[in-house]
C-alpha cells in the first residue's frame, strides 16, 4: 500500500493513484491499463484519419451541400494517403541504395508516424537507431508512442530496454527524466522501488552535474521520497511501532542526504534549494553542509561567464563550447569535464575534431572502458566520414581487448562509411593491417592469424584497385605503402624473401621506377634480409630507370662495389654509372635549352601584346581628340561642310605619338584652299596642357587619412558609367550604419574611375558593410574590402574565400550560363540544409559556369557529391567535387637552363622587378641589343669567338635625320 500511495503522489499524472482497497498486482494492472487506454485511441484515430474516413455525409442524407463537403474531404483524404504513400515508398527506395542518408530516415519516419504504421515506424526507427545515435526529439518520440502501446509486463521490459538505448546514445536531462519517471509507474512490481531509486541514481550520475538542469532531477528524486515518507508516517493520533520509527527515521536520513548532495553541486538557483533545505528540516544545517554549499557557489560564480554565454549564443554554440571545455580541463574534475563534452556534443554531433578530442581524453585519462568504448561507437555513427575516428575506434577496441570478431565487423562498416577521399581508405586498411599483424606469434613458422594478415594484404590491395579506383580513379596509394609494408613483413618477420622480392617488383611495375627513393627501399631491405648479389642486380635496374636523381643511385653502386665488388665489377659500375649519367646530362640539356626557347618565345609574346595595347590606347585617343576638335569645327562651319564631307583614311598611330599623321598636314591644306577657310589643325601643346589643367582644377582631389582605415571600406569595380556615385552608393551603405563620406575618384577628364572611398562614424558600420561584396550594382557585382595600405602591409589579402580543403563545401562546374541561383538552390538542397551557394562570375557580372555550395557538415556534402556528379542540368553535364581549390604555382624561372649551360638573355628591370606597366620609353629605333654571354668566375663577359658576336655600332644622326625617321613611321 505504501508503494501504491507514493506511485500516486510522485509520477503526477504519468501513474494514476489506486482505491486502498486494490492489491498491488490489480494497482499495478489499473495503472497499465490508464497508460494503454491513454495511448491507443490517439495512435488508432491517425489510422482511420489516413484511412480517409468521412462519415458525415451518413447522419443527414437531406443536406445535399454536406454531403459535397464530406465527399471532398474523402477525396482530400484519398490524395494525400496517396501521395504519401508514393513519398514512403520513393524513400524506403532511396534508403536500400543509400543506407547512410540520414536526412531521409528522419522524412521517412515523420510521414509513417503521420500515417500510423505502427509496424514499419518501428523497423524504420529500428534501422536508423543502428547507422545513427538519434537525437533527444527522435528518442522521446519514440518512448512516448511505445509507452502508449505497452500493455503488459512483457512491453513494460521492451520500453525499459528501450529506455536503456536511449541514454546510451547521449546524455540528456529529459530522457533520464523521462525514464524515471516512467520507471515510478511500476512500482507495485517486485523490487519496484528499488528499481526507481536505482534509475534514479544513474540520473544524478549522468546529468545530475548539469549546471541548468540538473536541478530539475534533484527536485524529482526528492519529491519520490518525500512521497514514501508520506506513506511510511503512522496514521494522526496513533502511536508509532519500533519498525515503523526506525524506517521513518531512514527515510528521513535519506531526503537530508538527498539536500546535502545536492547543495554541494554548482547549480543554478543552488540559493532557493538551500532555503527550501532550512524550512524542511526541523535541524540547523550542519556546519560541514554550509561549508560545502558555499564552495559550490564559489565554483558557480566561476561558470556562470560561461553559461551565460551559450545562454545567449546562436546553435551549435561550438566556439562557447571549446572555451567552456578548455575551463573545465584546467579545473580537471573529471566528471565535470565528461559532461561539458557530452553537453556540446548533443549540440555539435556531427563535428569530427570535437569527439576526436574527447576520445582522446578519455583514452588518456580515463580509461574506463565501457565508457571508452560507447563515446567511440557514438563518434563514428555521427561522422562515418571521419576516417581517423574509425582508426581511434580500432586502437580503443584493441587496447581493452575486444572479441576478434567484433573488431573485424567494425572494420567492414567503415569500409562501407562512405569516406570522401581515395587516402581515406588506404588509411583504414593499415590501421586494420596493423592490428592484424600485432596478433600474429611470428616465432611459429605457420598460424591461423599469419594466414588471415596475408589474406587481408591480399584482400586490401585489390580492393584499393577495382572499389577505390572504380569510384575514384585512383586507388589512393601511388607509392604502393600497403605493398611495401607486405614486403617488410615477409622479409624481417617471416624471412621469405623470395615473395619480398615478388612484391617489390610489383611495385616497381606501377610507374615507382624512375625514383631514386623507391630503389634505395628496396636495396636496403635486400642489405638487411638479402645477400649481395641480388643487391647488385637491384642497383644496376636502379640505375637503368632513375631519372630523378641518378648520381645518387650510382654513387651506391659505386660504393657497394668499392666494399665488396671485385675489379670486374667495379669495371662494370663504373662504365654504366658513366654511360648513364652522359645521357642524363644530354638529356637535360636539351630540356634547359627547350626550356629556355619556351621562355623567351612567352617573353616576346608579352612584350608584342603590351605593345599592341599601348598602341590600341594611343590609337584610341588620338581619334576621340580628332574627333572633339572635328566637331566643334562642324558646328562653327555647319552651313559650308554640312554632311558632305568625308572622312579620309588615315594610317594607325603609333602608340604615344603626338605628331599628326602622315599626309594630314597636305590635306588640311588642301582645305585651305578650296575654301579659304582656317585649317583644321589640332592645337599646340600648350594649349593642351592649359586645358587639361584648367579640367584638373575644376575636379576636387581626392585624399584619404590612413588614420581612417577601420572606418573605411574601399568599393571598386563599380560600373564607369556611374553618373553620381555618391547619390546611388549611399542609400546601399546606410544599411550599414551612418555614412560619413562617399569620395567618389575621378580622372583629370572628370570621368568616373570605377571605385570609390566609403567612410562610415563606427568602425561597426564598416565592418558591416564588407557583407555587400559581391551586390550586383546596375548589372556588375560591386566588390567591397577592407581599406588596407598596401605598402604598410604587402601580404595582405582581399580574397575572402578559403583556398585550402573544404569538407563541407561543394565545388560544382560545367553549369549552364542561364543557371540561377535559385534554380541551382532548389537542386542542391534536396540533400542537405544550404547555409551559402555563390555563383563564380567574371568582374562584368557574368556567369562562368561555377559555383561553390556550403552545406551544414561533411555528411551532407558527401551525399551531394554521390548524387549530383554527373547530373544533367539544363543539357549541361555538370561535374561535383569537394572543394580542394589547387596550390597556385609561381612562374617558372629559366634557372635550370643557365645551370645547364644554356645561355639565356637576362634582363635587367628595376628594384621592383618587372612590373606590367613598365615600358621602355626609348624608340625602338634607338633601342640597341642586350649583348649576352657566359659569365666567367670573376663576373666578367666573355667574347664569343666569330664575326656575329659583335655588334655593329649604330652611325650617329643629327635633329633632321631624326626627325625624318619621325616622320616615316
């Protein structure tokens, strides 16, 4: 009786308080039967609710607009079973291909939860429950629905078991909370209240630390036993038994040491528990209690900065996290630093490098091997994609002794993980083939265990070559490391060297020849575990098939030969040594000199188009100037010229000259006498000059404050067509925050530059306002930096994107031109949440058929990357892989090629080298060639013998010939 009153008074309405009269088996019965007959009808009116049932139609057959409304409503009901029907179906198929889509198992539990499949939403939860650790909201999903089913004690032990899984998988208040209190509900069973104070206590274990939540399971273990002292006090008026005094006094003793315990945790609100503490015990509190009570507000005070933070911060509050994890490492209790990692996991499951670092901690310090074992089973069904955690998983089981077989099983679910990268699973075989050899005994000359390596190392390479390399195009180990460690193990730990040598010459098949370093290998296992001979043989075919550092090899021929070879064979080492590096010698001469005519055949070209530009820009503004003066001519003399006149042909300037062209000045004069009227001549250069000055005074010059810079932003590529920069710019940079100035730059012709200085009053504004880079500004994307010095700061990059490998991140090419962004959204999030999709576009605006796409993890990048590589958008075959953006290389100097002894022009350019607008501002006419040589060892040049190495000097030429060859050009 005394159970069944506190079952009453401590699960609230999860347990409904029996008559006096019930025994415990029929309290225990009615308290099933409430929770059945609570849970049922929900799960059977979802089903006739799917099944489409409108029977309002039945009770008034007169009402014909009644009628219409339940027929529509069938037919709604009809089209949406229907349509989810088909989506359960498409995703139970996309499931049997991709086991591993975690985004799918939750849709597909959702819709058999909405449709009450009671059968297939087990299994389907079942089968993700086995790849995943479910999250809090998918657990107490499920608890609920089976605790609304469980009719029996057989179904009561299936939701324990249950709730057994669901703690395992990550530590959260609510579940334990969850499952104690359900575990009130049997507490008319057989040891049921022990049973409760046992779940209890692994609560206060698991979360009861938990500094904003951890109250909450306190309070609930205290209300249960004060629910028991309640039904152990003797009724008013009686006089209590010795049995009855004594549990009383126990049960007492247990709610002092429940409030003792509690107030010796950091918790939030710890001053309201320990007055509540004051006004139920009839005692002062202890002197020891106060004490710790207020050591436990001291720490609080300590770890509020932290809570407060990720109170305030946005999900997944990782960068709160890592600081509130580095404090708890320091104070180096180790529960606390258990839960704080849990507590981020639940928030950040999916980040590899934070359940690397926990397993590292528990690997090191705890190493308790329950423990040790579920926070790495948990790490790699969050991040199967991570191969290092599945190698920290295989070193944990081996280090606590895991069954062989389990270890094994674990092995074939990473090679089914999906990793992204060819490495990855080169990476996984060696930890396996690691694990593998430390069980062989090799002082046996044959055992089960040396049998199952040499199966493995078999097994592992052909399945780098038909797996790694069919979904890769290459097999992830291009310097054969599995095949090398096969062969060191055969020849140091078995002594077979003949199957050594059978490995090694299957490496050198596969393109590791021409290394120098790949040789020397294999020589020194031969030194160490051969015999001289095939020693010899390996340096010689070394020799032969080198090319990338051949003196190396044949200096170890030469001293192997030297130590231990007779004179025929020092003859013979000597000979091929020689032969070898002549043509090695020849081979990389004319590479140099090849090398060298590639160089300067790409120097001439730059040079021809640096000359064609400047001749275009001449050219260019030569005909604007002809042009102005022409029409200010043609509106002074508009009654006689009209539009009769023509045009006459006139030959391309030359770039930089100033000079009219030839055969203007005749015609011009020409004019002059037809109509004797003033000739069209261009004015002198004085007057251009005064023009050109009188223009530069009437724009303001533009000067910025360096002091500025951190309230400044620079705007460039903005469109030259901008008529009133300030006027258009500052209504976009208000969003910002207040806009000091906006100073647009102009040229001496007043002519808008393109890019624009925009100072804001807060440095927060200007921070703000780099989020605008990229904004499309009257059809061109309008670029937006930080105002910077260059010269203050030469390593200083605008570029904001990251160059290196990006997990997360998508590369995607081959995209049609007409490709929205939109359009390119809608198809990408279909596997994964998108935080940022940008479109590469050329400094117009316009598309370049590229796109980077941001997903939420690495997993849903993976996914993308199998399921759209190879998609056809828009009859463009477009091509998807994880963002790795390559190294950018530096131009190749000509070094190779002088070292040779090939003689390469050098060319003298300034301090700053060889900039893109320096041009030689000497006539090409004048311009006299570089005489080149060979250097001497003081520095000097040396004549080349022959009548072509010298020069014919230049015959002098006065003003008038100078002029005239003006003239001709």
């Amino acid at each position: 009786m005394a159970a069944a009153a506190a079952a009453a008074a401590a699960s609230g309405p999860r347990a409904k308080a029996p008559a006096a009269e019930e025994t415990e088996d029929e309290e225990t019965a009615g308290a099933l039967a409430v929770t059945a007959a609570r849970g049922r009808p929900e799960l059977e009116v979802q089903s006739e609710d799917s099944g489409g049932g409108g029977d309002g139609g039945d009770e008034d057959e007169d009402e014909d607009e009644d009628l219409g409304c339940s027929s529509a409503e069938e037919d709604d009901d009809d089209d949406e079973e229907k349509e989810n029907e088909a989506e359960i179906q498409r995703l139970e198929e996309q499931l049997s291909i991709n086991a591993f889509d975690y985004n799918c198992h939750v849709d597909l539990i959702k819709l058999l939860r909405q449709e009450g499949e009671l059968i297939k939403l087990r299994r389907a939860r079942q089968k993700m429950s086995e790849l995943f650790p479910l999250t809090e909201e998918i657990w107490l999903d499920w608890l609920k629905d089976e605790i609304k089913i469980a009719s029996d004690g057989s179904d009561r032990e299936k939701v324990y078991e249950l709730f057994e899984r669901a703690v395992k998988d990550y530590i959260c208040p609510e579940i334990w909370l969850e499952y104690a209190q359900y575990s009130i509900g049997g507490i008319g069973q057989e040891g049921g209240i022990e049973k409760v104070r046992s779940i209890f206590e692994r609560a206060l274990t698991a979360v009861g630390l938990h500094v904003t939540k951890g109250a909450a399971m306190w309070e609930a273990y205290r209300e249960f036993e004060n629910a028991i002292l309640k039904t152990t006090q003797p009724p008013p008026g009686s006089i209590p038994t010795p049995e009855q005094q004594q549990a009383l006094a126990l049960q007492l003793e247990r709610i002092h040491t429940l409030f003792r315990r509690q107030l010796g945790v950091p918790l939030l609100d710890m001053e309201a528990t320990y007055a509540e503490y004051e006004e139920w015990s009839e005692d002062p509190v202890p002197e020891a209690v106060i004490q710790s009570y207020k050591k436990a507000l001291q720490q609080m005070e300590k770890c509020k900065p932290y809570e407060e933070a990720l109170l305030v911060a946005e999900t997944p509050k990782l960068a709160e996290y890592q600081a509130y994890i580095d404090f708890e490492l320091k104070a180096g209790d180790p529960a606390r630093i258990q839960l704080i990692f849990e507590r981020a996991l639940a928030e950040n499951c999916l980040v590899p490098d934070l359940w690397a670092r926990y397993n590292q901690y528990l690997d090191r310090q705890l190493k308790m091997k329950d423990l040790v074992l579920s926070a790495h089973d948990r790490a790699v069904r969050n991040c199967p994609w991570t191969v290092g955690l599945w190698n920290r998983y295989l070193l944990a089981m081996e280090r606590h002794g895991v069954d062989h077989q389990i270890v094994s099983d674990n092995f074939e679910k990473a090679l089914n993980a999906g990793f992204i990268q060819a490495t990855d699973y080169v990476e996984i075989w060696q930890a396996y083939l690691d694990y593998l050899r430390r069980r062989v005994d090799f002082k046996q000359d044959s055992s089960k265990e040396l049998e199952e390596l040499r199966a493995a190392f078999a097994r592992a390479l052909e399945y780098l070559k038909q797996e790694v390399e069919e979904r890769f195009s290459e097999s992830g180990d291009p310097s054969c490391t599995i095949m090398q460690n096969w062969a060191r193990v055969e020849a140091r730990l078995c002594n077979n060297m003949q199957k050594a040598r059978e490995l090694w010459d299957s490496i050198m098949t596969k393109g590791n020849a021409k290394y120098a370093n790949m040789w020397l290998e294999y020589y020194n296992l031969e030194r160490a575990h051969g015999d001289t001979q095939h020693c010899r043989k390996a340096l010689h075919r070394a020799v032969q098939c080198t090319s990338d550092y051949p003196e190396h090899v044949c200096e170890v021929l030469l001293t192997l030969e030297r130590i231990e070879g007779t004179l025929e064979d020092w003859d013979s080492a000597v000979q091929k040594t020689e032969n070898r590096l002549a043509r090695v010698n020849e081979q990389r001469v004319k590479a140099a000199e090849k090398e060298a005519a590639l160089a300067q055949q790409e120097e001439e070209k730059t040079e021809q188009r640096k000359r064609a530009r400047a001749e275009k820009r001449a050219f260019k503004k030569m005909k604007k100037t002809k042009a102005g003066d022409k029409r200010r001519a043609d509106e002074d003399d508009d009654d006689e010229w009209g539009d009769e006149e023509e045009e006459q042909p006139s030959k391309r300037p030359r770039a930089g000259s100033s000079l009219p062209l030839a055969g203007e000045g005749e015609y011009m004069g020409m004019e002059l006498g037809l109509f004797g009227r003033t000739a069209l001549t261009e004015d002198p250069p004085s007057k251009q000059k005064e023009k050109a000055a009188a223009i530069k005074k009437e724009l303001p010059k533009v000067f910025h404050d360096s002091n500025k810079d951190n309230i400044t932003v620079f705007v460039s590529n903005l469109p030259y067509s901008l008529a009133e920069p300030d006027v258009k710019l500052r209504p976009l940079f208000e969003t910002c925050g207040e806009v000091t100035e906006i100073r647009p730059i102009f040229s001496n012709r007043g002519d808008f530059r393109g890019y624009c200085y925009v100072e804001f009053k807060e440095e927060k504004a200007a921070l703000q306002a780099l989020s605008l880079d990229r904004k499309t500004v009257d059809g061109r994307p309008m670029f937006v930096s930080p105002c910077v010095d260059k010269n203050k700061n030469p390593d200083f990059k605008v570029f904001r994107y990251s160059t290196a490998l990006e997990k997360h991140k998508l590369f995607i090419s081959g995209l049609p031109f007409s490709c929205t962004k939109e359009e390119l959204e809608d198809i990408c999030k279909v596997h994964g949440s998108v935080k940022d999709l940008r479109l590469v576009t050329n400094r117009a605006g316009k598309p370049k058929g590229l796109a980077y796409v941001e997903y939420e993890n690495e997993a849903q990048a993976s996914q993308a990357v199998l399921k759209m590589d190879g998609m056809t958008i828009k009859e463009n075959v477009i091509k998807v892989a994880i963002s790795n953006p390559p190294q950018r290389k530096l131009p190749d100097r000509p070094e190779a090629g002088r070292a040779a002894g090939a003689l390469v022009p050098r060319q003298v350019y300034g301090a700053r080298g060889k900039g893109r607008t320096q041009l030689s501002l000497l006539p090409r006419a004048l311009q006299r060639p570089t005489i080149t040589g060979p250097k001497t060892e003081n520095g000097t040049l040396q004549t080349p013998p022959g009548p072509s190495s010298t020069p014919t000097e230049a015959p002098k030429m006065s003003n008038a010939d100078f002029a005239k060859m003006l003239l001709k050009k």
